[in-house]
C-alpha cells in the first residue's frame, strides 16, 4: 500500500478544508494519507520531514497570500534543505494545492513556487489532470470541478466565510480527485520501481 504525505500550511482553516479532502482522495483510492499541518514557522519540523521521507508520494498545500506561498509555507520548505543535500526525497512523486479569496490572486505563482520545491528535491510533479470547465464565467458555479481552471495544481477560491462554507463543492471535489490521481500514480509509480530494484540488485 502506497503512503501519500500531505502538508499544508493553513491561516484560517480553508486550506485545511482542502488538504482533508485530498487525504479522502487518497483513502478512496485505497491508499493510506499522512496529514501533517505546519503549525507555525517556529516548530520543529523535522518530523514533519521524516514522515514525508518515508512516504511515496507528497501533496503540498498552503494559502497563497501576497502572489506567493504563505511565509510559514516558505519557512517549512527553507527547513527542507537538510533534505536537499541527502537527495532523500529523489523521485518521489510531489503534487500541490493552493487557496485564495479572488479567483486569481496570482495562485499560479504560488503552484509555481510548489513545483520549483519539488523539482529541487529530485521530485516528480503530478499535475492535476483536469481539463478546465467548457462553460461560460456565469455558468461556472459553486459545484464545478476545476472552476478556476488551473493546469499545474489545484487552485481554489475561498470567500471571507466559515471554513464550513468555503471554498464550494466543487473545489472540495476537485481537492479529492487530486487526492485519488496522486494515490493511483503512487502505485503505479512504486509498482514500476519494484522490478527495477530486483534488477540492479
């Protein structure tokens, strides 16, 4: 069984919305979620990085605030360089999530910044799989998948309201099938290694 981290960072509780139903996505894919909250920029992080070492693959989540991660994103991933100089996360697979008010508020940028992490580590992004909705702005509801229309990752959109409201049904939805397409590549990713083990022992 294939184990996915996912660790976000979240201001108001919209985030962790999001990286709940990337973890239902993972389970009902029949594959096992670690959920690891960054807290604040002044914890400990290191077991938050051992758990992302032992697992297949990593969702990473955070708020995009000011067109970017948000700062206690950024200090979790400058605590990761210990990491970088071992090459403990080489070809793992990395996907991401992000949150914001306004439909862009430069989430791509923030997804951008996601993928750049990964791709330091050695990792392998995988990106949504979801084309974005062939309908008109008005007829983009709550309920769409992939509303935002975003490639890279997922990007939602929360309003100023409770995390019980917000972000709608369909960014939760979306959050999920991230969950269940990171799952289904995890397997097939680590399945494909298996031979390439027994070969070059």
């Amino acid at each position: 069984m294939s184990k996915v981290a996912i660790v976000y960072h979240s201001g108001y509780g919209h985030t962790a919305v999001l990286a709940e139903k990337v973890a239902e996505g993972v389970r009902d894919a029949g594959q096992t979620p670690v959920l690891l909250k960054i807290e604040s920029a002044a914890q400990d992080f290191a077991p938050l990085i051992e758990q992302i070492s032992q697992a297949d693959a990593v969702v990473f989540g955070t708020p995009t605030y000011m067109g970017d991660v948000s700062g206690v994103f950024k200090v979790f991933a400058d605590a990761t360089a210990g990491v970088f100089f071992t090459g403990a996360w080489k070809d793992k697979l990395a996907a991401g999530f992000t949150n914001s008010h306004s439909f862009s508020g430069d989430k791509a940028h923030a997804l951008a910044s996601l993928t750049i992490l990964a791709a330091q580590h050695g990792m392998n992004w995988v990106n949504l799989g979801l084309a974005p909705p062939g309908v008109t702005a008005a007829e983009r509801g709550p309920e769409t998948l992939n509303r935002v229309g975003s490639f890279i990752g997922l990007a939602a959109q929360s309003d100023n309201a409770s995390p019980e409201i917000t972000p709608p049904a369909g960014d939760r939805e979306t959050a999920r099938l991230l969950g269940v397409r990171v799952a289904e590549a995890a397997v097939r990713w680590t399945r494909g290694a298996q031979p390439a083990l027994s070969e070059a022992a």
